[in-house]
C-alpha cells in the first residue's frame, strides 16, 4: 500500500512560485497513476492534475492549466507538483493521491497523503 507524504507547501505572494512534493513510501509507487487535488475551507475537494505511472499522460484542471506541472520520479518514489504564477484562488491544503486510473475523481484514488498547505497573499 502506498502512503504519500506532501512536503512543499508555504505562504508565497500572488506571482510567486512553489514546488510541492509527494514521497511514497514504497517502491510500488511507479505501478500508480498519481494525482494532486486541493480543498479550500467550505469548498469541496477540487481536482488538480494527475499523470500516468510513466509520466507520460497527464491531465490538468482547466483553472491551472498553463501554470502548474505535475512530473514524476519514480526512480525517488516522488512526485511533483510545480505551481507558478500563483494566484490567491489557489490558497487550499493541497493533497497526493495514487490510484489505478487517470481520472479527474477523487474517488478513485485509494492511497491519500494528510496535504500540505498553500497560502497565496494578495
């Protein structure tokens, strides 16, 4: 069973950049697609990007597309997410997912990390 742990989160100013990792606690990790999905206070969970177990497909959501890349070493069992050009909208606790398909519903990831927070200051 893979357990994701997220790392990376911090207070950035609109504009600025921050880069959010997902370590996995098993060599399995290559075997699973992995996605990013964010929850701001009141707001249900909101899909953000995934990729495929090779990196080669991925998938973003449409409000950040063009601003952040999600990538994936497998060889380091991590997984990144790289957010640029942030905005106060994207202020949320951001979580890693692993799953068997590359999909935009969080119910179809079984493995969930605790988030890491993401404060953009306007």
């Amino acid at each position: 069973q893979v357990q994701p742990v997220e790392s990376g989160g911090g207070l950035v100013q609109a504009g600025g950049s921050l880069r959010l990792s997902c370590a996995a606690s098993t060599r399995t990790f290559s075997m699973y697609y992995m996605g990013w999905f964010r929850q701001a206070p009141g707001k249900e969970r909101e899909f953000v990007a995934a990729i495929s177990w090779r990196g080669g497909t991925t998938n973003y959501a449409d409000s950040v597309k063009g601003r952040f890349t999600i990538s994936r070493d497998n060889a380091k069992n991590t997984g990144y997410l790289q957010m640029n050009s942030l905005k106060a909208e994207d202020t949320a606790r951001y979580y890693c997912a692993t799953g068997m398909r590359l999909t935009t519903d969080y119910t179809a990831y079984n493995a969930w990390g605790q988030g890491t927070q993401v404060t953009v200051s306007s």
